[in-house]
C-alpha cells in the first residue's frame, strides 16, 4: 500500500451458494477487499479473526441460520453493519433481520448498482 493511502475496507459475503459468493466477490473486490463463508460457523469465525467492516449475509442458510448469525456478530461487535441477503419472497425473514439490528437487505436477484449503493452507504456509517 502507497505511503498515506488508507487501508481498505474488509467486507465479509456469507452466503451458501457459491454463486452468489463469486458475483459479489467479483463485483466488490476492485474497491474492497472481500472474504467469504459458505456457512454461519465459520462466518463467526471470520468475524472474530478479521474483524470486517461490512457483513452481506444471507439470512436463509442450513445449519445456523441467518438471523441467528447477525445476532452473535451483533453481540461479539453492534458495530459492524450488516445487509442481510433475502430469496425475492423472504420478506417476513427480512423483517426479522431489519429487527434484531441488519442495516438494510438486499433482495435476489441482485442489482449492482444497488450492492454498490448499499456497501457505500453501510461504510459511512
């Protein structure tokens, strides 16, 4: 990193379809630098060895479910943003997200521009 530049921001994807992982990372990786986790486990376990600024999480995963996840991130560290990742017809889990502390949710299929307008938006806290 040049002298004076700033760090860039860490952005963590969890999400069970490795699809969906690879098009965010691919779509984010120029301006973040972005790590993944197919499952909630290991997603805490990123959390609390990287510390990341930003979190999309996909709230409708097998084993520790979504929701579940952004509470224990919620309570290892409030601070961290969250944009939870819905199915089109999730919106009662979306809710549920918005509720217990997500900062926006970001419905499949994605629209970029919006993702983009999103992590911005998240990042300025």
């Amino acid at each position: 990193m040049p002298h004076g530049e700033a760090p860039r921001r860490k952005i963590l994807v969890v999400d069970d379809e490795q699809s969906i992982i690879d098009i965010l990372q691919e779509h984010l990786a120029t301006t973040y630098d972005v790590t993944s986790a197919r499952d909630g486990k290991r997603a805490l376990e990123l959390v609390r060895a990287t510390h990341p600024d930003l979190i999309f999480l996909d709230v409708a995963m097998p084993g520790i479910n979504g929701v579940d996840v952004l509470k224990a991130v919620k309570q290892l560290d409030p601070t961290i943003p969250i944009i939870a990742i819905t199915g089109n017809r999730d919106t009662a889990i979306a809710a549920e997200a918005l509720k217990h502390g997500a900062f926006s949710y970001f419905p499949k299929p994605f629209d970029l521009r919006y993702l983009e307008h999103l992590a911005a938006s998240a990042l300025r806290g």
